[in-house]
C-alpha cells in the first residue's frame, strides 16, 4: 500500500513539472506572462474560456486586441469589473494583474464563433 503511495506522488510530482514546463520559454512565454497564463486558467477561464468545444462561454474570448489593446484599458477592467464581471482588485496584486495583462497580450484574436445550429420545425399535419 505504501509503494502505490509512492507512486501517485512521482507521478503527481512528473505532472506538475511537466505543466510548469509547458508554459515556460520554450513556448515562448516570459515567467511574468507565464504567471498571467496561470492567474487567467485559475479565474478568469471559467467565463473567458470554453472548457469543451460544446460549453457556452460567459463572458467574451480574450486576446491582444481587447479592449482595443490598450494595456491601460485592460488593467482597468481587470481591476474594477464590468456590469457584469467582478473586479479583481481586491484578489490580485498590480502586478499579478500586469501580468495577466502580459499574458493577454499573447493570445492571437480567435475566430468568430460559429452560430448556433438550427433546429428542424416539427410540423404536425399527418
């Protein structure tokens, strides 16, 4: 029982190695951008992001052009919300919202998505 301990802790260990690694310079991120990239999958994601190509998303796809790319404009938003969207002020530091902002800046703009497939009308006249 202790050996197969063992091995889910290499295991888990390996895991999140490799995930450190995957986001580092040889995917062409800085640390403070590859900082962002985690700050972005932990809160921002969940409504920024489709987690399954048949999720909705809440709020819109994000990238460079964003707030017309102005690193102004997305450290504000970031900071004091939207109408709909929290601020995250008061969990983030500047710079950890810097470097969501860096990290933003990375993204390329994403397709439009595509729309909604149309239902066939039911017709009842037999």
């Amino acid at each position: 029982m202790m050996q197969s301990a063992w091995v889910v802790l290499a295991a888990t260990l390996v895991a999140q190695g490799a995930s450190a690694q995957s986001s580092g310079p040889e995917h062409g991120l800085t640390p403070t951008q590859a900082t962002g990239q985690r700050l972005y999958a932990q809160s921002c994601g969940v409504c920024h992001a489709k987690p399954t190509i048949t999720s909705g998303r809440y709020g819109p796809a994000l990238s460079k052009e964003s707030l017309g790319g102005l690193d102004e404009a997305m450290t504000q938003v970031i900071s004091q919300g939207t109408g709909r969207m929290p601020g995250f002020r008061h969990h983030f530091d500047a710079a950890q919202i810097q470097s969501i902002v860096a990290y933003l800046k990375t993204l390329p703009v994403p397709p439009p998505d595509a729309p909604a497939p149309k239902t066939a009308e039911r017709r009842d006249d037999n």
